[in-house]
C-alpha cells in the first residue's frame, strides 16, 4: 500500500468547513484512497472512499487530484464532535488487504 | 453504533496470565479484523478472519492467537502477557473479506497488564 504523509495536527473554527490535506504521491492506479476517523479512544469510523472522482457523502467531502497523488478531505460545518484524529489510508480494494493506519491528523474544533 | 460488539470492555490482568478478548460482528458480516492501539506504536492491524478462516496477518505475537467460530463471532487470545501489552484492541468486521471497502470497527476492550 502506498505511504500517506498528513500534518500532525490543525485546527478549525465551530461552523467553518475543516479541509484536511493527504499525500500520497507514490499512488498507484489501483489504489483507493479512504478517510477514517478516530474520536479519543473509541473505534475508528468510516468516512468516505474514492478512487480518482470527487465523493460526497453525509458526512464529508473527498476532493482528489487529477494526477491522484494528494487528496482532501473537507467537513463542511465543523461541529464540536469533529475532534478527532483523521487517518488518510491508501490502499488496494482486491484480494485481502487490510487498513494500515500512519499517524493522522488531529483536528480540533474549537467554539 | 457501528454494530460490533466487544467484550469486556476492561481488562486488568497479571503478567504472565492469559486473557480472552471477544468480538461479534455486524450481522451478515462474514470478515473480522483485530487491531492493537498502543500509545507507542498506533493502530496496528493484528489478523483477519473469513467466514473461519485466517485470511490475512499482520504484526501478530506468537504468544497471541485468534480464531473464528461457525456462528461468526471471534476471540482473541493473549498468553503470558506482558507489561507491553497494554494497549486498546479493536475487533472490526465487514461484509467480504475480499473486495471490501469498507471496516466498522467496535468500541474496543482496553487491557492494562500490571
């Protein structure tokens, strides 16, 4: 799986959007990118996935370049249960690969 | 709630001793996963089960086993545990093993060697 490099940490205002950057340069054409998020020692939640178009869902928004090699995730209206650490996994949906999770990024909402 | 559950959720044990960590998945999920949340080496991808069988290992001790039974709950099996050990485990599960987008993972059971 491809590495992921995010900055250790950001911050973000309560009811501004929280746009979250990922690299992943070394990307191959096979690989989706995917978001979790982890809230202070509870399990980790899905975000969203894509593979090269932009995905919305209800929680979230992935913007991915056209070259693929970064991404971003953006939470519209950050709430105060946005805290958490974000984790940017590039992996291979075929076979049985699994999440490798790196350091993410940890967001703060802040009112 | 993702729908996984996990048992117990507190541990507090001995070194040396041997504990059982269980997990049931979301129904109609036939893949589980266990992870290791330390504070020193992260969220670290442990083993996976399909439908009984190990599909998938990661950086999992010797001293640690797991297993998949025909109901398709899961448990997780730590001997002569040490101090190192402490740390959250996550059981995960998703419908495929194979192909599988997407992990809904449980709430944890933090275990604390002493």
């Amino acid at each position: 799986d491809a590495k992921t490099t995010q900055p250790p940490s950001m911050d973000c205002a309560e009811g501004r959007a929280a746009n979250l950057p990922c690299n992943h340069s070394t990307i191959s054409g096979n690989e989706y990118v995917y978001w979790y998020r982890q809230i202070h020692s509870q399990g980790p939640q899905y975000i969203i996935h894509g593979l090269k178009n932009n995905e919305t869902n209800e929680m979230a928004s992935l913007i991915i370049t056209e070259d693929r090699k970064s991404s971003t995730l953006i939470l519209p209206h950050a709430t105060l249960r946005d805290t958490a650490v974000y984790y940017c996994i590039v992996r291979v949906v075929a076979g049985y690969s699994t999440l490798t999770f790196g350091k993410g990024t940890m967001l703060l909402v802040s009112p | 709630d993702s729908g996984v559950t996990q048992t117990p959720k507190h541990l507090i044990t001995a070194t040396g001793q041997r504990v059982t960590l269980r997990c049931s998945p979301r129904s109609g999920d036939l893949s589980v996963y266990w992870y290791q949340q330390s504070l020193d080496q992260g969220l670290q991808f442990l083993i996976q089960y399909y439908n009984g069988e190990e599909r998938a290992k990661g950086n999992i001790l010797e001293r640690f086993s797991a297993q998949q039974f025909p109901d398709l709950h899961s448990e997780l099996n730590l001997s002569s545990l040490e101090l190192g050990d402490s740390a959250l485990y996550f059981c995960a599960s998703s419908v495929s093993g194979a192909n599988s987008y997407e992990q809904y993972f449980g709430p944890g059971t933090r275990l604390t060697v002493t």
